[in-house]
C-alpha cells in the first residue's frame, strides 16, 4: 500500500474511518488496500458503508468503530494509524512480497506513548510453547543481555520461551513488545494477563485485530508475519521440527532479516528445529550474545 498523507492523522472523522477499515480488512484487505490508495481512508469508508461495494456493510458499522475506538480508550489504548508520524515503517516491507501479502491497515495499542519505541533496535525472540528448563535459561540470559543493551526484545506473549523473554526484558527494566493474535480485551493465553499487564507499564501490547476478537490458529500464523517484519532479525531460543516457529522463520527469510537459533542437547526433541533450521542455512548457529548481534546488526 503506498504512503499516506500525515497532515490529518489526528482528525476524530479520520481516525473512526481507520477503525471502521480496521475491521473491514480483516475479511477483505485487498479491497481496503486499494480503496485507501485510490480515495484516502475517509472516501474508502464512506463508500464501503453506502453498501454499494460490498452489500455487508452499512451505516451501522460507523457505529462499531466508535464504539472499538471507545473500549480501546477505556482499557487505556489507542488506534495506531498508518498515517500516524509513530507508525512502524519496517511493516511496509510486508506490502513488497506480493500481492497475496499485506500490512496491517492499522495496529491497535496499549502502552507508554513512545514515538520512537517502533524506530528502536528490535529482535523477535521466539520458541516453542511447551519449553525445556534449559529453553526458557537460555532465553531468559539472551533476552536479558540484549535488553540491557538496548534491544526491544519482541515476541507473542505465549506459554514458554515468548514468557521468557518478555519477563527477561522486563527483569532488565527494559521495554518489550507483545504481538497479540486477537483483540486487545481478550488477553491470551488468559494465565499471561497479570504478564501483559506489566508489559503495558513499559512498553506495549499491539494488535492489528479490533476489540472483541477471539483468538484463532490463523491469526497466530498471520501474526508472525509482524513479529518478523517489526524485528531487525529473529532468534530462535528452542524450537521442535513442528513448532510453529518455523512460520515466524519462513516469513523472516521472505522479508530478508537474519535468523538466529541456539542449538540444545541433540538428544532433545524441544531442540530439534533449532537444529534442522541451522542444518539446511535457514538459521545461524548461536551460542553466546555476542555471536547474535554479529548475525543482526541493529
């Protein structure tokens, strides 16, 4: 999607068209896409709520973007525009892989206001759910150190090395960013919401899905499109062969930043990925933080 004007991105009407494409997108980017490039994002909306374009929405749909932009600012959030001087310009690079792959349209937010937060070093720090002692060590050291020297460590928010790493960050008094798969009001995994709760007081909380959606597998497969695009390269803390690890890997090698992975015992199943990716020059061997920033510059 080319570049949007910034001149008006403050604007209430501007800002609740960008709620109401928010949602639209999720069922129909490419039409949203080219609406917003052909008439602005105030037109888009106008014309998909006259029904004309696509008979499922209408006027009524003003109604729920106010009403997203209303719950967000309760839980002490905010919408996130692409037309916003803070938006995230890493995240444009999704719209060069094709046609089939785009941007999100807008990020919802909760969190410090941080302009710069976005232009920071960031390192996508990822793994496998249900992770090993020595898993959640090593990403708990490696996390810690790169936050201690700058790095915004990124990840998911899940079970086991995303837990991890955000604590690790935290631990280093350091911003981290979580990357939800649904709805900022549906904080998941449910266990992780005193977590999450932390993570807002430094740094952020971000998802392109609108108040009140639920989590599914797909939106986890397509938020890994963001955890790779936000981050300056990934590291890959211990992962199996099936891990949906592999995923945030695919789309970090599309998107050209550098992957990471620690190897395990080579008796551990948990370790497994790790190693098939370092095998066939999907990830570069790491085993110290050093060797991590060498592979990612930031």
């Amino acid at each position: 999607m080319q570049s949007i004007d910034t001149t008006e991105a403050h604007d209430p009407a501007r800002r609740r068209a960008w709620a109401l494409l928010s949602r639209v997108w999720l069922s129909s980017p490419g039409m949203v896409a080219e609406l917003v490039n052909t008439h602005g994002p105030v037109a888009a909306a106008d014309r998909i709520v006259s029904g004309v374009i696509d008979a499922r929405y209408g006027p009524r749909d003003w109604e729920r973007a106010e009403n997203d932009l209303f719950r967000t600012a309760v839980m002490g959030g905010r919408l996130l525009t692409r037309d916003d001087p803070a938006w995230p310009a890493r995240l444009t690079d999704l719209d060069l892989l094709g046609a089939d792959v785009h941007a999100p349209i807008a990020l919802w937010v909760r969190g410090r206001e941080q302009p710069d937060l976005f232009a920071s070093s960031m390192i996508a720090v990822v793994g496998a759910r249900a992770a090993t002692g020595y898993g959640e060590h090593v990403t708990y050291d490696f996390a810690g150190g790169l936050a201690r020297r700058g790095w915004t460590v990124l990840s998911g928010a899940g079970f086991g090395i995303d837990a991890a790493a955000h604590t690790a960050a935290l631990s280093a008094d350091a911003a981290t960013v979580a990357v939800l798969a649904c709805g900022l009001d549906r904080p998941y995994p449910a266990a992780h919401e005193r977590l999450l709760g932390r993570i807002v007081e430094t740094g952020l909380v971000i998802s392109e899905y609108p108040p009140g959606t639920p989590p599914v597998k797909s939106q986890f497969l397509a938020r890994n499109r963001i955890l790779a695009a936000l981050s300056a390269g990934v590291l890959v803390c211990e992962a199996g062969l099936r891990s949906s690890t592999t995923n945030t890997v695919g789309w970090a090698t599309r998107l050209g930043r550098p992957v990471t992975a620690v190897p395990g015992p080579i008796t551990s199943a948990g370790s497994a990925g790790c190693h098939d990716m370092i095998r066939t020059s999907r990830a570069r061997l790491v085993t110290n933080i050093e060797q991590i920033l060498d592979a990612i510059p930031g």
